[in-house]
C-alpha cells in the first residue's frame, strides 16, 4: 500500500446506486479512510445517513461544492446524469420506451459541466487524487446509450475523462461495462481498453466491484495516472480478483 494515513475522501454522487456503496465501504473502513458524501438533495442525505459527513450541493454550480473539498486528501465521483423513461409505455406494443432527461440534468451538464467544476474545485482545494467512475462505450459515438433522451451520455463523459487527465491532478479512470445489482467479490475482473471487452460476451459487472476498485485505487500506486474499461467473468467461472495490485499493474499508462 501507498500509505498507512488515514485519508480524508469524498464521494460525490453518494446518493447513487454505485455512489452510496462506495461511500458505505469507506465507512466501514475508518482506520483508513475518513469519508465525506456529496449528494443533490435532502432526501438523499437522509437515505445514505443524513450525518454531518454528507454534503448537499450542485455540482453545476461549483461554489456549491467547495466547503466538501475542504482538506481533502482524494475525491471519488460518481455523479451521473440518468435518463428517465416516458411514461405511457406498453412493454406489449411491441415498440420500445422513449427517454428524456430532467431539466438540469442534461448529460452535458451533469457529467461534462458539473465533473469539470468538481475537477477545477478539486485541483483549487489541492485533492492529491482524483477516481473517476465513468462508461464503457465512449469510443463509439453511434453507441445506442448516446441516443437516449438526446443526451449523448457517453460522449460528454468520455470528455470529462480527457479533461481529468489533461488536468495534472493524480487520477484513476474506471469504465465499467454494464452495471448488475449482485454481490461483489465473488468474480474475475477483466481489464481491457477502447472498449474491446464489448465484443466479448463479459461487458457486466457488479456495482459493488465498481466501487471496491474505487477504493482501491486510492492505495495502490500501479492504479495512478491510469484509464482503463472494466468487466468481469460470470460469477463460478475463474478466481476471484483479490490481488489489486496485480490488476492495476495490467493497465497501461495511456488515456
């Protein structure tokens, strides 16, 4: 491990279905880890915990999320925007569900302008470090994500990703595949990059292994300055990864 201080973390996107688990397993690691979370709303606060650790603010409006940034050693963001489905829809028409996005959360504002001014307000406050949780499928601007509601999801991702490594902060860039509700531990993780391991039949991946190797990468020094797709093998097919910093030494350093 890269150091036995404790570090002092906040986790934006905490009131998210990946967001919270992260901000959940710092909690239970404080010999570790001190945690902050950053949620939208009240209502959010009070579902992960409504403590004095978990801050509301916008992250389009970056003077909001300064004091969250105070003496912070490592941010983790997992803010994303989420498309919603038209109501009216009858899954026997035979057609398919159309989508939109709510007003101010657009992906172009939520996961290009807001991960920016977290970046910009991270590098101000002097964050060492920054993990990002990102997507699959930035490579292909065809990709049928970027159709929903209009938003082009995928493409102002993959810009807030250049962003942070252009930025001269310290980072860690994960994009994951296609996101499952199941226990975490118990697989293979797959690393790969521009988005090959979509061609194969391994694109799922726990939530929970999405925000374990957040964490992780906050203690291994092969992780830093690095960008990479990740996946997993079924669960029951091949060893579970246990070994981070051999995983994070199979990813090479470029974007």
């Amino acid at each position: 491990m890269a150091e036995s201080s404790v570090k002092t973390v906040l986790v934006t996107g905490a009131g998210g279905r990946t967001g919270r688990i992260v901000y959940e397993k710092l909690k239970q690691r404080a010999d570790q880890f001190a945690v902050r979370g950053l949620v939208r709303t009240e209502e959010s606060k009070e579902k992960i915990s409504g403590s004095e650790d978990v801050y509301i603010a916008d992250i389009c409006q970056p003077e909001t999320v300064k004091s969250a940034l105070t003496n912070v050693d490592a941010l983790i963001i997992c803010t994303s925007s989420v498309p919603k489905m038209k109501p009216g829809f009858d899954p026997g028409s035979g057609g398919r569900p159309e989508f939109y996005f709510e007003d101010g959360c657009y992906p172009e504002q939520v996961d290009w302008i807001g991960q920016k001014n977290q970046i910009d307000a991270a590098k101000v406050s002097g964050v060492k470090e920054i993990v990002l949780v990102g997507s699959m499928g930035g490579t292909n601007p065809s990709h049928p994500l970027n159709s929903l509601g209009g938003g082009k999801i995928l493409i102002w991702k993959r810009k807030a990703e250049q962003y942070l490594a252009d930025s001269g902060v310290p980072y860690t860039i994960i994009r994951p595949g296609g996101l499952i509700d199941t226990e975490g531990g118990l697989r293979e993780l797959l690393i790969g990059k521009d988005d090959e391991l979509l061609s194969t039949d391994t694109k799922t991946i726990p939530r929970a292994d999405v925000a374990e190797l957040s964490i992780q990468a906050l203690l291994f020094e092969e992780a830093k300055n690095k960008a990479f797709d990740l996946a997993s093998k079924p669960e029951g097919e091949g060893i579970p990864t246990k070994d981070f910093k051999s995983l994070f030494s199979q990813v090479t350093p470029t974007f």
